[in-house]
C-alpha cells in the first residue's frame, strides 16, 4: 500500500517567480520610481499579465510552493506578493545567489528540493537563467511582452532574447500555461536530445536564429541540447558532448543521439515544411573518432533522402576549436569547406544508364552538425548552400555551447581560492577544480570529484 502511494504522489516544486516583466507588465522605464521604493503605486492597477493568477491559483492547488524574487524595492515588492498570495524576496541584486541562499537556510524544506532538483526559476532576463543556474535549478525564460526601443536595457538585457538564449536555460515558453504543462510533463518538454538521455521524447529545439530572405525562402538553426560550461542543471548534457569525441563510445551513446534528432526532424511542423535532403558536416580525415558525425547521421530514422553535400579539404589543417573569434572561424571555413554534389545515375533519352551532378536548385536541405557556438559554420554552410541555389534551409547542431556560470559558492580547502565546476573530456565526469596556471587558472590544482 505504501508503494502505490509513493507512486501516486506527484512530485512537488518550489518555484521561484521574477517579478518585472515576468508577472507583471512593468519593463518601461517609467515604473523606475515605483520600483525603487520612492513612490507608491495602487496595487489593485498594476498591470499583470494574462495566466499569471491562473498558473498560482493552478500551482498553489497542486501543493508547489511559490516565491517572488525580485531586485525591486520591499514598499513596491510585497504589496504585490501580498496580492497574488505568495512569499517574497526583494532587492536580490541578480545573479548575486546570497539573497537566495540566505533564504533557502531559513527553510529546511526548500532547501530539500532544491538540493533535489524540484526547483524551476521563471524570468525574462539572463540575470533571472544565471542566477538558476547558480542553485542549480531548472530554469524557464519567458517573454510574455513585446520587445521595444524604449524598454531594452543593457545592464539587465531585458529585451535581449539572444542574450537570454545563450544562458542556456532549460525551457523556453511565451505563456504561462505552457510553464504548467512543463512542470506536469518536464521530460517531454526538455530539448530533444536532453530529453532522449533523460528517458523522455521531445520535438523541442533551442530556436537559435531564423532568416527570412527576400524570395520569400528561409534559414532557421535549431539546437537540440545544452553544452553547459560551469554550473547548471542536471539535464544540460556537457558530458554527452565530449563523450561523442571518445573513441570508445558507446552505441548506446549513438543512438540516444540519433533519438533526439529523429524525434525532431519527424514532427509533423517539420515535416510538412517539405525537405528534399538530409545531410551532415562530413567528419575529417583526422577527426577522431574516424566517423564520429557519420555514425550518428546513419543512425537517424528518416524518410528524407540521405546525401553527402559538405566536405571538408582534405588538406584541412587545424581545427575550429582553436579558432574563438567570428572573423577567424569564417576564414578557416572559406579555405577548407566547401559544398561538393555528389553524382546521380540516371536514365538517358536512349535508355543507357549515365551519371549526372545531384541538383540542389530550389531544394530544401536539412543540414546537421556536431555543436553550435558563435554560429559562424551554421552560417557559411547556409551561405554556400544558398549560393548553389537552395531554397530553405534548417541547420540543426546536436549542442549549443552556452555561457559559462560560476558561482564561487566551493573552496578550496587546501588553499582558500574558490573552485571551479568543470568536466573530464574523455568521459563526462564533473568535478570542482582548483584550477592551477598550465590550465590558465591561479589556483594550487586540488580537484573534488562530484558523484553524478
Ligand atoms: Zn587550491
């Protein structure tokens, strides 16, 4: 009996709510004042979005637990808080984590769970997705406002969906019902590769840019994982990342790839878009493992034809990796990829048997590749495809490497400098790193390992 009460019992989450621009419509500089605690605003007028008092009334009856986190002023702060019914703490200076902290101590029971995941931060700024990260939780941004002139702010990057995007946060939502059907069902909500790792399935992607040309044809890149740098929460997938690059991975490993990139390609939003060919960023000749983009690509189920159109030199020297600057990486792709069509059998006027070049004029190609960073490769294979005469294009990269997020929270207990989380290259395991100078860091080289 015991048993089937566990099972039934759903799993309850702490949720942490910004409040400007996430709950309520106040991004314009005009709300400064009130903000600040230097005036005070009639709380019945503020202006709150659509679903917000919906979700908490929602959440509050499924037994989660709701706080406001807000850099605002108390005397503006809890008047609302008071209003929608749920806890408060304000002047939190994101992504400055002491506040939060400081909080969780004074609430055993919060801090249970976010030490055991169940924690989701919602906001619309990077500050809000940093500061998540930080305590580990998963994290949610949302833009329930349209972007203006007069409300982007460079110090916060309110209005900078770029911005928000490369933090790397866990889901991505407009509305505040889809946050409920993500806390509901959050392995299916999970990018879809994350969610292929994490025993779920997904058609979701990280909506990295899309281009609308003048013909009336488009470019979109998608990336189907997080390659997180630092702290972050249990479903970025680093580790899958570099385990790709080891000779001994798995077939396990291929597939759960292969999975994620399957269960997006074959949704119907994709498929009715009409793709003519499926192709890859062909490995070179000294990547190791050999085949290591070609083994994922043959293992994912499609119906759209598989060919070969991107090659690489095969005099290719050196590598991207080494290359962090957008102008850098753009020279190296101009001297060593290029778009090469492969040859077709076909059937002559005579009925002989003859080979000719595979056309990609008017041809929608999907192309896939290993991982996303400044986004210059996505771009000049698009730019090269286009060239030859595509028409609409979808680049999907398996990960998209977001910013790095340290939070100085573990020190070093032989030399007092604070820690660094990073990961072991050749299997994925994490750990806390005194980082010392062969590895650019000022620290003595002490490590602790972290059970994953
Ligand atoms: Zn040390």
């Amino acid at each position: 009996m015991n048993e089937i009460n566990n099972e039934l019992k759903q799993i309850l989450m702490l949720i942490f709510l910004d409040l400007d621009g996430t709950l309520i419509n106040t991004v314009h500089p005009d709300w400064k004042p009130y903000k600040d605690g230097q005036k005070d605003y009639p709380v019945s007028q503020i202006p709150i979005f659509t679903g917000v008092k919906e979700f908490i009334a929602s959440r509050k009856a499924k037994g989660d637990f709701l706080a406001i986190v807000s850099d605002s002023h108390p005397r503006y702060v809890n008047p609302i808080s008071e209003m929608l019914g749920v806890e408060a703490l304000s002047l939190t200076d994101k992504p400055n984590n002491k506040k939060i902290l400081e909080f969780l101590d004074s609430r055993p029971q919060y801090k249970q769970m976010v030490a055991e995941g169940n924690c989701l931060m919602v906001g619309d700024t990077k500050l809000d997705i940093e500061l998540g990260r930080r305590i580990g939780a998963l994290t949610c941004w949302i833009l329930p406002y349209l972007i203006t002139k007069d409300i982007k702010d460079e110090r916060d990057g309110i209005g900078d969906e770029m911005a928000s995007k490369k933090m790397g946060p866990t889901f991505t939502v407009k509305t505040f019902a889809e946050i409920e059907e993500i806390i509901d069902f959050p392995l299916n909500n999970l990018y879809s590769i994350e969610s292929s790792f994490a025993g779920g399935q997904s058609l979701k992607a990280i909506r990295f840019s899309d281009n609308k040309y003048k013909d009336g044809s488009y470019a979109c890149i998608r990336c189907l994982a997080r390659q997180e740098q630092g702290e972050c929460d249990k479903y970025a997938r680093a580790d899958k990342y570099y385990l790709m690059s080891n000779p001994n991975r798995t077939d396990e490993l291929l597939q759960k790839l292969a999975n994620g990139i399957s269960s997006f390609i074959n949704q119907p939003a994709v498929q009715e878009q009409g793709w003519d060919y499926f192709t890859y960023l062909t490995d070179k000749a000294s990547t190791v493992p050999t085949n290591k983009m070609k083994a994922i690509f043959d293992l994912v189920q499609t119906s759209i034809p598989k060919i070969e159109l991107l090659k690489w030199n095969d005099n290719t020297q050196g590598s991207l990796r080494n290359r962090n600057l957008y102008n850098e990486r753009k020279a190296f792709l101009e001297q060593f990829l290029t778009v090469s069509v492969p040859k077709e059998k076909v059937i002559d006027l005579f009925g002989g048997e003859t080979e000719q070049l595979i056309s990609i004029q008017e041809k929608n190609i999907i192309v896939l590749d290993d991982q996303l960073t400044t986004g210059a490769t996505a771009w000049h294979v698009i730019h090269k495809l286009k060239e030859k005469g595509a028409k609409n294009i979808l680049f999907i990269a398996m990960f998209q490497m977001v910013l790095a997020v340290n939070n100085n929270d573990v020190i070093c207990p032989r030399c007092g400098k604070p820690m660094i989380m990073k990961i072991r290259r050749s299997d994925g395991h994490r750990f806390y790193s005194c980082t010392p100078p062969e590895y650019r860091g000022d620290g003595c080289g002490f490590i602790i390992d972290i059970q994953n």
